[in-house]
C-alpha cells in the first residue's frame, strides 16, 4: 500500500505534502493523503486544458450571445469545429453523446478532443491568436454512472438528463452528480420539460414544455449551473409537422426568465437544417422531404435574452450527407475518402463560422 502511494506521486512530492510523515504514522495525513492521491489519478480536465462553462455562460449571459454545444463523432466533425471557432474567435462546448461514445470509443473521443486542444493551442501560436476556451462535455448522461465516468476521465461539464423521470427522481440523480461534480469543480447541465426526439436512452415521442413555475425549485434544490428546456424544439432534421409555421415558445422563455434572472438557460434540438443542403443530399440520392429546423432568428433573439448555450448536431451530420453524396455521385471513380471527407469538413467549418458569426453571436466574444 505504501509503495503503491509512493509510486502514485513520487517519493519527492509525497514527502513535501506530508512533511516526512508516512502512511500510519499520523491518521489524518494519511486520509488526507489518500483522498488527494484518489483524486489525482483520475484525470483532471484542468490538467488537460479544458475550462467548465462557469464563465463561458456568465460571459454569454452578460454579452447576449450563446455559446454553441456542438456535438462530434469523428475526426472531421471535430477539426471543423475547433478550427472555425478559433477563427472566429468564439469560445466552444465540445459535447459527446452516449451514442458518439458508443460509436468512437469513449476512451479515443476523449484522446481526440484532448488531440483537438493541443491542435487549437499549436494554431492559435501559428497565427499569433489567443487560443480559445474549450469546455468538454457530456451530452444527455442518462445516469450518475455515466457522468461520474467523464468526469473521472477529464471532462469539464456534464449534462444529467433526468427529464423522462418523475420529478423527484429528476432531481434526486441530478443532486447526485452536481454533488460529485462540485467537489471536482466540474459544472453541470440539467433538464427539465422533454423535448420531443430522439435523446440517447431518453426517447420521447411527444414535448412536455418546461413549467416556468418549476424552475426555480429545480434550480435550487438541485444546485444545477445550468438548465435545459423545452419551448418546441426536438432533437434531428424533421423538428416541425408539415404545413406548420416553425416556431418556438419565446414567451414561456420570457417566463422562465423572469422567475430565475440571469441564470443560464439551455436550448437543445437547436439544428436550422439548411434547406441548401437538404436539396443537395436529395439531388444526390437522398430522401428528407419535410426536414425542417428552427429559423436563425428565433435561434438569435433567445440567445439574446437568457439562453446561454445552444445545441448544434444535426445540421453537421446533414452538410456532411450533403456533400459525400454529391461528391460520390459526381466522381464516380473516387476511392480516397480523404477527398469526400476533406471536402465534408471544409464546408462544416464554414456552416460552424456561420452558425456563430450570424445566429449564436458568440464570434468575436474571446
Ligand atoms: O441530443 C442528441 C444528440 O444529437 C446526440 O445524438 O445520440 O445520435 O449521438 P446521438
Ligand atoms: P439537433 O438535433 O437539433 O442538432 O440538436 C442537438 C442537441 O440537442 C444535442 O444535445
Ligand atoms: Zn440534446
């Protein structure tokens, strides 16, 4: 045992932390000795270069902006939004779904986006930049397990999505992970209402909007540092029935607001899906009539007003559909997923400089 701590952080720094004294020689040292060595071998997301969203959010919320929650899988996703935010100067939340830890490898997602903030910081010195803050996050935890598992391998923020519950349950595990969370300086995201969609595990075929009269005993009672809801946007490409008008509860935003001033409010199922590229994945052999998203503007007068953060996913997937059809369908003899992958992330970086230049604001803001 003493070996094993010895080895955990060398002999030298043991000694200047305890002054000489060794496991069993003094009781309290040794808990304390042992809780700090815990600690240190889970890794720190402030050891990496990550930031939470404390102050990415307060900024936001000060400034009138949103900073985006974008999602990724794959390299290409990630490279196009870590280079588009960094020039456009905008602060970024990195978010990993289940399903991307799933499809990647948790243990790779968390090496690429660790991969992704030596890229950012090595560019950033390249182009004479300020290197940008990065946050990463975890997108729809369904459980304490799975937060507890990010935040011990380095992520900076993690949401807790406890709106399919019973309220109680909702806010009983929502309690659990900020209280493990806090203690690690990690900030965390909770939900309340359910968005319609597909959300990981957390499936719902129709919305429940969020009760503004809820809000504030959630907040308090769970100490969340920020919250998601719902006023009628769904997660993925098909938000709105056909024939309907797209549009969002901006009133029970208002409402929401004014029971919880200044607190940061999150917006999920945010994706525009540009038509551009619906018409361009359906020249090419696609089939997405009636895919429909939330208008820019509506998107930017609630990042105007209390909502802090907004989530991005599938308008990424939709561009990069879009664009290795077309380029598989026009070059025929293409064999060199470089040139229809290269091709896919240049046009999602300038999807993302777009996104945060003309709907989020958050271009500029670092
Ligand atoms: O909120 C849902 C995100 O778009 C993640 O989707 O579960 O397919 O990775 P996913
Ligand atoms: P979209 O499906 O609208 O991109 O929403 C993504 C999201 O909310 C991720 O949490
Ligand atoms: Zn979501």
């Amino acid at each position: 045992m003493k070996n094993f701590w010895l080895n955990a952080t060398g002999k030298d720094e043991y000694d200047k932390r305890n002054k000489g004294v060794r496991p069993g020689e003094c009781g309290h040292k040794k808990i304390t000795f042992l809780f700090d060595s815990i600690l240190e071998i889970m890794i720190s997301y402030k050891k990496l270069g990550f930031v939470n969203t404390k102050k990415m959010l307060a900024d936001a919320m000060k400034g009138h902006y949103a900073v985006p929650g974008y999602n990724f899988n794959n390299m290409e996703q990630l490279q196009a939004i870590v280079t588009a935010c960094l020039e456009t100067r905008s602060p970024v939340i990195l978010q990993i779904s289940k399903g991307a830890r799933e499809y990647a490898d948790q243990t790779l997602l968390r090496y690429m986006a660790q991969g992704a903030l030596e890229m950012m910081k090595r560019l950033a010195k390249e182009k004479k930049l300020k290197p940008i803050p990065i946050a990463l996050h975890l997108d729809h935890g369904a459980n304490f397990e799975i937060a507890k598992d990010c935040i011990d391998s380095g992520f900076s923020s993690a949401m807790i999505d406890g709106s399919s519950l019973p309220y109680a349950e909702n806010i009983k595990v929502t309690r659990k992970v900020v209280n493990y969370a806090h203690k690690r300086n990690v900030t965390v995201e909770g939900e309340l209402g359910v968005l319609s969609g597909v959300e990981d595990d957390v499936r719902a075929e129709e919305s429940h909007y969020t009760h503004p009269d809820q809000v504030v005993d959630f907040v308090k009672r769970t100490g969340v540092d920020s919250l998601a809801i719902s006023i009628g946007t769904s997660h993925g490409v098909y938000k709105f029935k056909p024939g309907i008008k797209p549009h969002i509860r901006l009133d029970i935003l208002k409402e929401i607001e004014k029971r919880i001033p200044g607190f940061p409010i999150v917006m999920h199922g945010s994706s525009s899906i540009p038509q551009e590229y619906v018409a361009m994945a359906n020249k090419y052999g696609g089939d997405l009539e009636q895919a429909v998203g939330v208008p820019g503007d509506q998107l930017r007068e609630a990042a105007r007003s209390a909502v802090c953060k907004i989530n991005i996913d599938s308008d990424g997937r939709l561009v990069m559909t879009g664009v290795i059809r077309k380029m598989l369908a026009e070059d025929k003899k293409i064999v060199d997923p470089r040139k229809y992958l290269g091709a896919a992330r240049e046009a999602l970086k300038q999807m993302y400089m777009k996104k945060n230049r003309e709907v989020l604001g958050s271009a500029g803001q670092v």
